[in-house]
C-alpha cells in the first residue's frame, strides 16, 4: 500500500533488486480499484532521487546528524513529554492525509455509479465536511450570501471555525468580517425541504434509468434551527396559539442568552410543535422522492436509509437545542432501511447501533467488501433475525473528544474527561435522564468505564 498518506492506496511496484521499476495503482484493491495519485505516481522518482533521506535526522545545534529510528522516536517521545505534562494532552495534534478516509461516493465511483450530493447548510462544504467523490456536489441553500458561494471565501470561512473548534482558540482570528458573515449565515441561510426534493427529482430524471447505477445523498435541514416550517405545518400541531413566539434565529438566540427566561408553557409548547411540523415536512418531501422511486420501478433494487446526525433536547433540565454534551435526546436518531427484496416491512430491531455501520451495512447489501479499515459493522445479520448485539456497546463522543459516551441495550454511561467525572442513566425507564445513577451504582459504572476503555484501545483511540 502507498505510505504516502492514510488513505492507503493499492500500489502494484514492479523492482529488479532494489531499484523501481515501475508503479501504478492496483486494481484488485477494495480501496483505490486502480487509481494513482500524482504523488504515488512519484515514487519511483523519489526512490531514485539521491538526494533524499533515507535514515531519520536530528538537530544537534547548527548541524543534523543521522539516527536510528529507535534513537528517532526516542528523541520524540523526550521533546512531547514536557509539553503534555505542562499542557495537557490536547496541546498536540498531527496532520491526517489527503484523503485520510474513503467515502462511498468514492467507493462506488470506479464501480460505474452515478453519484450526487444535494445539501443545504455551510458546514457540508467541501472544505469543511470532508464530503468527496461526487460526481455533482451541489449547495442549494437558500438566502446565501454571494460572497458565501466563492470558493476562496468558503476556505477562510471554514479555517476560522477549525481554528475554533480543534484548537479551542474561538478568538484567534479577531476579524470583523469573518464573524458578521458566520453570524449571517446562522441567522439567514437556510435549507428547505421542498427545494432539495425538487433537485432530486430532477437528478433522478437526468440519472435514474440509465445503464448505470446511482448512489444520491440527500440532506434536508429543516429539522434544525431556525424552526420555521412553511404552511400548513407551521400551525399542524398547534393551531390555536395566540402568543408572538416563532422559531426564528431571534427566539434561538434569546433561549440560548436566557433559558426559557419570561417565555410561558405556551411559547415553550409551540416551539416544540413548530419543531414537529418541520419534521413533518421534511416526511412528506422524502415521500415524493420515495413516489419517483416507485414510478420509476427502482422501488425492489434501491437502498434507501435515512438517519440524522444528532437529535435535539427541547428544554429537559434546562438543555436547549444540541450542543457540547452526548446527553441521550442529543444523540438518539432514527436510522431506517428500506430493500423490499431484503428487508421485510414494518420490522424494527430494538438494538443499539453506530452511525458508522451505515456504511458496511450498504456495502453488504449491494454484495460489496467493506474495506478492513471501516470501524463499523455490518447490520444485515441483525436485519436477518440474528441474536445478540452488533456492538458489545456503542460509543459517541464530542468532536473533541472532551466528553465520550457508552451505550448498552438499556444503559447510558457518560465520561466526561475534563474532569474524569462518569454520569449513569437508564434510558429505557429514563429517556430524559432525570436521574444519575452513578452515585447508586459505582461498581456498574466502573465496569462500563472499563468496558469502554477497552473499546477505545481496540480501534487504537489516543490516550483511552
């Protein structure tokens, strides 16, 4: 394989004695199927370059002088020890590849899909999401800015929010412009539902019921803030509401200041319902999509799955909206699939699953390999009638790491690693999680705690 990044492409290297010969990408790789980078490509002449390293170097003073790798990571492992200890853990990071994962898009590509991508939110950028593969990615937002839909301002858009995020550095860059066009694009910019749908339709039309497969990756926003659904479902669910309270950006922005502050049941029981009529909305669009489907007699040979990646606590404990925390309403999702010469209808399966075996489940539907660096696994021996668990228990944790959680089949355990403190609920008779069990039961706790450790060491997770 090319060691040239974590991506982990197949290489076929042709050598007599130690010198290359020739390289080119290896075909039969569950990978790459074939393809060559312009820096695989380059092996050959850098091996040959009789300028380049071939043993690691040290800086002694002004000078570098030739060390064996045990010697190498010695000298590592000295320099970074201080640094932890002074700073912690999280003041070191390192740089993944390019790519440093395979998406299915890019996966089903050398197999002769057609593939697309249709999103409506800034954070599915390129850039940011690491979404890659589609033959057509396409942004159909509405209310965006001009400026928004420049590439190059799209770049320094999501290098400001990484900063933020991953180096927990929120005021690094102290620029005006960056945070007014964050701020606008929170306030204004939106997705809806009917505008994705209408895109479908027409990719479907134009790729649908040709000789080639498709692979097409919907995304729909409604369900987020702001929570404003179109008529009639904006008024769906609650329909005699007298008050002013609407699921603009101003009402998110002033629970996110306040709490609950002055607004009465009433409020707080209409944001709920205007939450319920999107979601509503987005169900009646994916069924136009799902009708096209069954016109187009796709219905028997088509995978259909729909998911969500988080859910959102509408006031429990004073918790509003998603945020930095795995509490259960913030990541309980649905996850539905649908092959009728599979799948039998109407069958659920009170398992607890990752979001991450949605890819191996794909691939083994379409009678794939699933590559073996893919963490998750495959959900069709559940699908069958298989007994037991997928997972001994499944794992999610915050984007950086802070706080990780352990579900079993009725148990939620919450590491919050900031300060080492564990959180236990039971969320089968708990699901708002009104009660830590923790305190009542310790030794349970510990022995998820280890179970979890034991996890996050097996797909190699730093300092588990």
């Amino acid at each position: 394989t090319c060691p040239l990044c974590e991506a982990t492409c197949g290489l076929e290297v042709t050598t007599r004695g130690r010198e290359v010969v020739s390289i080119r990408g290896d075909r039969e790789d569950v990978f790459s199927h074939g393809y060559l980078c312009p820096k695989a490509a380059a092996l050959k002449a850098l091996d040959a370059d009789p300028d380049r390293l071939r043993a690691p170097m040290v800086r002694a003073g002004d000078t570098w002088r030739e060390v064996s790798w045990s010697e190498a990571f010695a000298e590592v492992e000295r320099l970074l020890a201080p640094v932890i200890g002074t700073y912690g853990r999280d003041a070191v990071g390192f740089y993944l590849g390019n790519p440093n994962v395979h998406t299915l898009a890019e996966m089903l590509d050398p197999l002769g899909y057609n593939t697309a991508g249709l999103y409506s939110w800034v954070s599915l950028e390129p850039g940011f999401s690491g979404l890659r593969g589609f033959d057509t990615y396409e942004d159909l937002s509405i209310h965006l800015a001009p400026i928004m839909r420049d590439p190059r301002f799209q770049d320094l858009i999501v290098t400001y929010r990484l900063l933020g995020k991953y180096l927990f550095l929120p005021n690094i860059i102290e620029n005006d412009l960056l945070q007014s066009a964050q701020d606008s694009v929170e306030d204004n910019t939106v997705g809806k539902a009917d505008v994705t749908t209408d895109a479908a339709l027409r990719w479907l039309d134009a790729n649908g019921n040709g000789d080639k497969p498709f692979f097409l990756w919907l995304h729909y926003y409604d369900a987020h803030y702001p929570y404003q659904p179109p008529p009639p479902f904006d008024a769906e669910y609650d329909p005699g509401y007298k008050g002013t309270v609407d699921g603009s950006m101003t009402t998110i922005h002033y629970i996110y200041a306040n709490g609950t502050g002055d607004l009465t049941d009433a409020d707080i029981n209409h944001i709920h319902a205007l939450y319920d009529g999107a979601i509503s909305f987005i169900d009646q669009q994916l069924g136009r999509v799902l009708d096209k489907v069954d016109q187009m007699n796709l219905t028997n040979n088509t995978v259909v799955v729909a998911t969500a990646d988080h859910g959102e606590s509408l006031g429990t404990l004073g918790r509003w909206f998603h945020g930095p925390r795995t509490n259960y309403t913030d990541i309980h999702v649905p996850l539905v699939f649908r092959l009728p010469s599979v799948i039998p209808a109407n069958h659920s399966i009170p398992a607890v699953v990752e979001s991450i075996d949605i890819l191996p489940t794909i691939l083994d539907l379409l009678h794939l390999p699933t590559p073996p660096i893919v963490q998750g696994k495959s959900l069709l021996p559940l699908i069958n009638g298989a007994a037991g668990a997928v997972h001994p228990g499944t794992i999610a944790m915050l984007d950086v790491y802070s706080q990780i959680t352990y579900l079993t089949p009725d148990l939620h355990l919450m590491w919050d690693r900031n300060v080492n403190h564990l959180s236990l609920y039971n969320y089968l008779s708990d699901p708002l999680e009104l009660n830590d069990l923790a305190a009542q039961y310790p030794d349970t706790a510990a022995k998820m705690l280890a179970e979890l450790q034991d996890e996050l060491r097996a797909i190699k997770f730093p300092n588990a």
